[in-house]
C-alpha cells in the first residue's frame, strides 16, 4: 500500500501549494499527510486511498490556518 500511496505526493503537494504560501509549510504538511497516512496499521483496508489522504491533507491544512491565524490575535 505504501507504494500505493507515494504516487499522490505530486498531487497532494500541489493542493497544498495553492493553498499554503509558503512551499516548506506544504511540503511539512504533505509529508505530515503521508507520516498520519502510514501510521494506520489496517491501512490495506482502505478503500479510496486518494480519498483518504486527501482528507488527511485537508484536515491538517485547516489546523495549519487555526494556528496561524491565532498567531496574528
């Protein structure tokens, strides 16, 4: 599965990219994605791969926003 998985890093690298200003705080975040992502140990389960770290990546963009924006209350 992992090698499943790796094939979306360009992908979700660039979802992240449009949505993040700066390209290391993509980049940490799609390798977060992939580190949450390949922690789960039914991995092989998962059904829409794609779909689940998109979620994941999703998911921690958002906390990525809540962090910055109170960094600037």
């Amino acid at each position: 599965m992992s090698n499943q998985i790796s094939g979306y890093y360009e992908e979700l690298y660039a979802y992240a990219r449009k949505r993040i200003s700066c390209g290391r705080v993509a980049e940490d975040i799609v390798q977060d994605t992939f580190a949450r992502a390949l922690k789960r140990h039914d991995l092989d389960c998962v059904e829409q791969p794609r779909a689940y770290l998109y979620q994941i990546l999703i998911n921690l963009i958002r906390d990525h926003w809540r962090r910055e924006s109170r960094a600037f209350q």
